[in-house]
C-alpha cells in the first residue's frame, strides 16, 4: 500500500480549523457528559458538598443522576416525580445512592439524594426518605456484581406494552438493528424477550421475585439481564456505570416504541 500524499497547504489549513471547530464544540457545558470527571465548582447549585455534609464525596454520582433527570424528563421518560435512580458508591459493604422520594426528576437538586444499606436503611440520620422502590435497586445491585448504576422510568411505552404483553410473561423484540445497543448482544436477530412482572404494590415480594429471576438469568448464561418491566407501571435497567444505564434506557425506549408503534400499523 503507497503511503498517503502529504497534505497541501489548504488541507492542513482546514484540518486545523476543523480541529479548533471540534475543540469548541467539545467544550464543557453544564450539563457534561455523565461518568466523566465533572468540573466540581461549575456553576451547579450545592457542588461541591461542604466538609462534613452527609453526601461529601458523591459528588460525581450526584452530578451524573441530576443530569439523567433533566434529560429522561426532557424525553418523557420520568415525567413528574415518577422513577428513581441509584449509583452504587460501595460494595463492601453495599452501599448505594437513591434518589429521595417524590422528587420532581427534571428538577433534582444536589440535596434530593439518601444514602442507603443493603436493607434499603439510610446510613446516616437526617436523611430524606428513599424511594419507595429502593429494595428494587438493592437487589439488582446484591445480584450483578459487575453493575454500578440502576436506573427505573415511567414511559408511555414501557407503561402499556408491559400491560399488553403480560400475558405472555415478557416483550418479544425481534431484528431491530438497535438491539447491538445492549451490552453482549451481537446482532439483531437476536429473539430477545423482556420480562415482565406484575404490578404489585408489596416492593419486598417484587424484590424477591426479581432477584429469583436474576438467578435464573445468571444460570442460564449469554448476554444479560439488561432489565425488565412491571406492569403498566415502567422499565428497570441497569449498566457498569451512569453512561451505560442510560444507554440502555435509551434502547429500551427506542426498540418498545418501535414494537408499540408496530403493532398500530398491522
Ligand atoms: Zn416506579
């Protein structure tokens, strides 16, 4: 293979406009990219956390779920005070942060988060209460070790094709190229199926059954589990980190708006 032309005059000129237009654009603006270091003194209000404050040294995951708030809201995927995320700060022992109850999500701010244990307790006292779906987050974060991040929505879609097809006990979700967006899936005749639970109002069942299933998954082996929905209620999802749950978020919504919008058309 010949070796490539040096470029002229006029092409290097434009290669190092362009890099400067990339530069620009690539420059911070709040809010950044999750799970990248977050430029703490940003115009954020309540970043940092002062010395001694009870959320002092989360501030990275605290920035990362704040902005997932203002863009699932800004989707519609966490409309209200609907959904709940968590990171997971420290496995031993297990610890996670949880969005607070009844928080507006497209308005979280710095304080709405509660630090909670392996029972779904606060660690520390004076905390706001957690989300009434914490033991949810709990055992995801109890059952795949390699996860650093839960994240729930209340889509339209989610909310109505997990009612539509319960009574098949899961989605089915077949040759969508956008299913490659879920890590270790590898093409797009995959025939995926995504569970569904029923709605039930008692959380510590829920977890249970939930962290039967994820057992079930872990011993059966391929790719997953990527999440699951209940019914008429909304999706649950997880990654190794921030980015990586919200990419699967936005799958998720993407292949069930697809599968919904379908099923208008025949
Ligand atoms: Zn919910």
């Amino acid at each position: 293979m010949s070796p490539s032309p040096p470029p002229t005059a006029a092409e290097s000129s434009a290669a190092a406009s362009g890099n400067a237009a990339a530069n620009s654009l690539a420059a911070p603006a709040w809010p950044l990219n999750p799970s990248q270091p977050h430029g703490l003194g940003l115009p954020f209000p309540g970043l940092p956390f002062p010395d001694g404050h009870r959320l002092r040294g989360c501030e990275v995951a605290v920035a990362d779920l704040v902005q997932t708030g203002q863009l699932f809201y800004q989707r519609g995927w966490s409309v209200g005070t609907s959904s709940n995320y968590s990171v997971i700060i420290d496995r031993q022992p297990l610890e996670l942060l949880v969005t607070a109850s009844g928080m507006h999500k497209g308005r979280l701010r710095a304080d709405d988060f509660v630090r909670i244990n392996d029972q779904g307790r606060p660690v520390l006292p004076d905390q706001p209460k957690s989300s009434a779906e914490t033991m949810l987050h709990v055992v995801a974060a109890q059952k795949l070790p390699n996860i650093g991040c839960v994240l729930h929505t209340h889509s339209v879609w989610a909310t109505i094709l997990g009612d539509k097809f319960f009574h098949r006990g899961h989605v089915p979700i077949h040759g969508f190229e956008m299913l490659k967006g879920l890590d270790g899936i590898t093409t797009h005749e995959t025939n995926y199926e995504l569970r569904i639970f029923e709605n039930t109002q008692d959380i510590p069942v829920l977890a249970d059954e939930v962290g039967r299933w994820l057992d079930e998954c872990l011993a059966a082996g391929g790719p997953g589990p990527h999440g699951y929905l209940i019914r008429k209620h909304g999706l649950y999802t997880w990654g190794k980190d921030v980015a990586e749950a919200q990419r699967h978020i936005e799958i998720y919504e993407f292949l069930l708006e697809c599968v919904g919008r379908q099923l208008l058309m025949t």
